[in-house]
C-alpha cells in the first residue's frame, strides 16, 4: 500500500512539472507572438514614417527650388492669380481654355496650367514648366495639347503672355457674321478705343488646334496685333506681362459686353471717328501710362484675391495637404497599433 501511495504520489508531482513545462511553452509562445506583433505594428508605423519624412523633405525641396528665383516666382504667382480671377469673373470654360506666361530669362519655356485641374485649383505651384519641345520640365501632369500648339507658335515670336479663353462677350461676337455687319468690335465705348487697330479679325475656323500648322497660321493672321478674335471659337490676348495681357483681356469683356447690350435696343451704334479712336489709344499709351495702369489694377484685383478663396492663388504650399494626411495617418495608425497591442496582451493574459 506504501508503495502504491508512493507511486501516486509520484505521478501527482510529474503531472504538475508536465502542466507546468506545458504553462510555461504556452507563456513562451504566447511572448513571442507578442514580441512578433510589437515588431509588425513597429515597423508598420516606422515604414509610414518614413515614407512621410521623405514626402515632405521632398516637398519642401520643390517649393524651395521654384521659389529660388523670385521672377520665376513672381510670374508663377500672377499666372495663378489669372486663372482665378477668370474663374471669379465667368471668363473660362469648365477645365478648358489656358493661360501661360513665358519664363523669365528663356525664350523657349513657358508656364501652364496642368490639364484637369479647375481654374479654382491654380496655385503658383502647381503651374506646369513646360518647353517648346512640349516636355514637362517641372509639375505633375500634362499640358492640353491645343495649349501647347496656340501658345508655342505666339511664345516663339517674343510674346511674354498668351491669355485664351472663350469669356462669354467678346465670345459672342466670335458667333456672328460679317458679312451681316457682325463678327467686330465697333469703336461705339471709351472701353473699346483702347482696341483701336489692335485686334485681328480670323473667319478661318478649321476645329481644334492639334498641330504646329494650325497654330502657325493663327500667328500669321495676327501679324503682330495683340489681340485676336477667332471665328466659332474665341479670343486670344497677347501681352508684355499677364497683368498688361489680363487688363486688355478685362477691357475687352467690357467693351464687348457694352456692344452686345447696346445692339439688344435695336438702336444704331454711334460709332467714335478714327481721329478721336486712335488719338485716344495713343494717350493710355503714352509714357508707359499702360503698363503703369495695368499694373494698378492687376495689384488692386490680386489684393481681392487674398481677401477671399482665391488666395490660394500664391501658395506655394499646394503639395503640402498630402502630406499632412499621411502625418495623421500615422499618428491613428501608431495609436491603433499600441491599442491592438495592448489588446493583446490583455487577452493573453487572461487565458
């Protein structure tokens, strides 16, 4: 009986060391799956850090190189302001029409807006470098291709700024016809004198411009005149500098708006005497009172910008959102790995 007890006892004890071995493998395993878990959601969270880190060095690299040269900046952030105040003044088409302005210093590059973006969007950042061979040197995206064949043929001829659209005035007289009376800028408002001799009149429209040969031709019917008023299609307004481009651009919604609304009386336009047309062209003309001008109101109307959305037009920060999403990824992915963690821990401990 003695040794029957002592058997039993001794097969208590090694079941007790077997549960034990069993716990304490269990205890192991179950470490190790924490320290694996503890080492995924680490590096998880070390991965999207860096990730981040390099997006946003790289992001701050790109805006402090296109803002290293303060006349590329400059005419980075008139072009962005053109868009919007196309965009608040009712003068563009959906994400068509375009806008670009010669790089200082080359003769063969120019800035442009990147195709798909709203006019509303534009910031002096995010404006495409683009050179005549049509290679995107700077920005995300690609130029309109009818863009790249208008505005590389007139930027070829020395033109600083190229604005194109199909403003809803001076569009409406593109839709009329000459041989009715129509398809002109009559001399009958103050607004329109300052046009006097400068606007060439195309009756060719040959669809949408694809190739070098269309946009060629367009350049040969301007012969150097700075604005040009395109059969079914549009105008195009040729500037010494967007803010030169844009008040002719301006004054010329207006003064077509004031033949349109003239013309619905029924009434005969009173049409102003060449003498006194040119006579007044030349005094807004004289001692650069233009440029002077066109920079007042160019300065007047950006200052509206930044008073309103449209101050995002300066920005040169347009990348930066995306990265701070990833910043607060990180941080909801870092305090979702620590909870999952800990989750588990607790589980395991309570097993």
């Amino acid at each position: 009986t003695k040794a029957r007890t002592s058997r039993t006892r001794g097969d208590s004890a090694r079941d007790v060391a077997d549960a034990r071995r069993d716990k304490m493998g269990a205890t192991t395993t179950s470490d190790s799956l924490l320290s694996a878990a503890v080492a995924v959601a680490g590096a998880c969270c070390a991965g999207v850090g860096v990730v981040t880190a390099l997006r946003i060095y790289r992001d701050a690299r790109r805006r402090t190189k296109r803002r290293s040269d303060p006349a590329t900046w400059a005419a980075r952030v008139d072009l962005a302001a053109a868009y919007h105040l196309c965009d608040q003044m009712d003068m563009n088409e959906g994400i068509c029409n375009h806008l670009t302005v010669m790089v200082p210093g080359t003769n063969d590059r120019f800035l442009c807006v990147p195709y798909g973006l709203l006019w509303s969007e534009v910031t002096a950042s995010n404006l495409l470098l683009v050179n005549e061979n049509g290679d995107v040197l700077e920005g995300t995206g690609e130029i309109d291709s009818t863009a790249f064949h208008i505005h590389k043929a007139i930027h070829k001829r020395g033109v600083v700024a190229v604005l194109h659209t199909h403003q809803p005035y001076a569009t409406a007289l593109c839709c009329t016809d000459a041989q009715d009376g129509g398809f002109k800028l009559e001399m009958c408002h103050q607004n329109s004198l300052r046009f006097w001799n400068e606007i060439a009149y195309d009756d060719e429209f040959n669809g949408l411009v694809l190739d070098d040969d269309e946009g060629e031709r367009l350049v040969k019917v301007m012969n150097g005149r700075r604005i040009l008023m395109h059969q079914s299609h549009g105008i195009i307004v040729c500037g010494a500098s967007v803010a030169e481009a844009f008040d002719d651009l301006y004054y010329l919604e207006r003064a077509a708006r004031q033949q349109i609304l003239a013309q619905s009386t029924g009434k005969k336009l009173k049409l102003v005497g060449d003498d006194v047309a040119m006579g007044f062209k030349n005094d807004c003309e004289d001692d650069g009172a233009k440029s002077k001008w066109a920079n007042l109101h160019y300065d007047a109307l950006k200052r509206g910008l930044m008073r309103g959305p449209g101050r995002i037009f300066c920005s040169a920060d347009y990348i930066f959102p995306n990265a701070a999403v990833e910043l607060i990824f990180l941080v909801w992915f870092s305090r979702a790995a620590y909870l999952f963690v800990d989750e588990l821990k607790e589980h395991i401990i309570r097993a």
